[in-house]
C-alpha cells in the first residue's frame, strides 16, 4: 500500500510533470472507484492542473481554482504516467488493471490502476478535500505532529502500537510497510501497549517515526513514479523481509500472520531476543 512517503513522491513527481498542462478529460473505466457523481468527471475538461498534494495517504490533484481530484490508492492501488496514450478511444467499463483515466492536452496524462480481485481504489471529485470522508476523519500528519501531540494521539487510543500507529484518526500517513520500520528503528515489540509506554519509549518512537519517514520521503521525492516501488523495497530493514537477517544485529527477521496481513519484526532488536508466537489472540511480549 502507498504510504506518506511514496504518495508525498507522487505529488511531487505530478507537480513537476504535469503542473500547467490543462485536462483534456477524466475517463473512468472501474465505475465503482468514483465515489462522488456532483461535479460530474466533465467539469474537470479544460481547467488547468495546477498542482498536486497530500493529506495522509489520500493524493489530492488540484484542478483549476476550487476542484480536487482526491485518491486513496489503497492497498493496491497506483499511478502510471504515460507521455502518450496508445490511442484516444475513450475507455470501455470493464474488469481490467485501469480504474480512472486522466488525458492531459499534450497528449500525456496518467493511469490510476488497481491490480487484483479486491477493488478499493477511490476516487473523488469535490470541491473541498475536506467533503472525502476518509480525509476529513485524519488524525494530525505523522510528519508534522511534534512530540507532545504525537504522545497525547498515542496515549489516548489504548491498543498495540502497531495497530494503534496504522491508525489514521489517530495519525495520518503510516502504514503496514513503515510502522514495521519504525518500530524495529525504536526498539519496540509491536505488541507493546500505547498506554504502558514510558516517555523515554515514546520519545524514542517519535524520533524514530520522523527519521524512518524523512530518509524515505528524501529517497523517494525526485523518483519517477515506476521507480517508488522499488525505491521503497530497498530501504526497507524488517518489512517484507522474513527469513533474512537483520541488518542491525544479524537474527533472522521473523512474522506474525493474520487473516489479510502480517508484520515483520527482529527478536533481538525488538522482543529481548524472544520470537511472538504467531497467531492472533495469544499472549504476546509486551
């Protein structure tokens, strides 16, 4: 799933790319990904793209003077830019990759694609950002919340910080990918509780967040968006890498699974060297 950084980089990459280029037109070939119908796709014809953003992990692409473009990737979800379309057939409604289509008047423009069977991708055309339900819920940016406000969002939501960082009402922005990172970074269990955090430990979290999220949105700003995928990959210490070492201490990165996701973590950095037993309702290191 894109997360802050890789979307921040996108943004970016849309700005410098296609700022000052006009729409041709917004073509929407997964009907289900478009959750707004007033202003209908067509008002976005002829106004000028005039720069992109980012709130959380929802991408916001700002048309003319008062209209946004605002996507939520989702967990499959991403942008490909194209310098020419293979032709200028309007797009049929149908199953594949593509959900939304946006043709520029040089003849670029940009795929919003999903890959797989569950569909999420979503898509708003709105006036104001804050009518996306999911935008206007957001907790602060995991960037900009300094530490007082970080401990506070923590704090007032009891759970595993795992669970509780991924949160976005509680903070925008992290993800599956970088709360593994961030806390193998903090020298935390993901099982730790909010609320039993020490301020030495969160101190340490919070540093670790904001080090974990500046080297990957500095990594990642400047990349063309085909390259984010891989940019991130390689960054990575813990997530996504089960079975190998870790590049701290040298144990072997271990996971727990879930019924739709898993986490990575290391013993010897994270658990006091003790592996969490796999499975979701165990008693688990604190």
């Amino acid at each position: 799933m894109p997360e802050l950084p890789e979307v921040e980089a996108l943004a970016a990459y849309l700005r410098e790319r296609a700022a000052g280029r006009r729409v041709d037109r917004i073509e929407i070939s997964a009907i289900s990904a478009l959750k707004t119908y007033d202003p209908p796709p067509s008002a976005a014809a002829g106004l000028e793209l005039t720069g992109a953003s980012r709130h959380g992990k929802f991408l916001d692409i700002h048309l003319g003077a008062d209209l946004h473009l605002v996507v939520h990737l989702a967990r499959a979800g991403w942008l490909h830019y194209r310098d020419a379309f293979p032709g200028t057939a309007p797009l049929k409604p149908g199953k594949g990759p593509i959900a939304v289509r946006v043709r520029l008047d040089d003849g670029s423009g940009f795929d919003l694609t999903e890959a797989g069977t569950q569909k999420k991708l979503s898509a708003y055309l709105v006036k104001d950002p804050m009518q996306v339900p999911g935008v206007a819920k957001l907790g602060p940016d995991a960037l900009a919340a300094d530490l007082p406000t970080f401990a506070e969002r923590l704090r007032g939501r009891r759970g595993q910080v795992k669970g509780v960082l991924t949160e976005q009402e509680v903070l925008a922005g992290v993800g599956n990918a970088y709360s593994d990172e961030i806390l193998h970074a903090a020298k935390l269990s993901p099982f730790a509780i909010t609320t039993r955090l020490t301020d030495e430990q969160m101190a340490g979290l919070h540093s670790a967040l904001r080090d974990v999220l500046n080297d990957a949105v500095a990594r990642s700003v400047g990349q063309r968006a085909a390259e984010l995928k891989g940019e991130k990959r390689s960054g990575l210490q813990v997530h996504a890498r089960t079975g190998l070492p870790c590049p701290v201490c040298g144990d072997t990165v271990r996971e727990v699974s879930f019924a739709d996701s898993s986490l990575q973590y290391c013993p010897t950095c994270q658990t006091g060297g003790k592996p969490l037993a796999d499975r979701r309702l165990s008693r688990l290191v604190r």
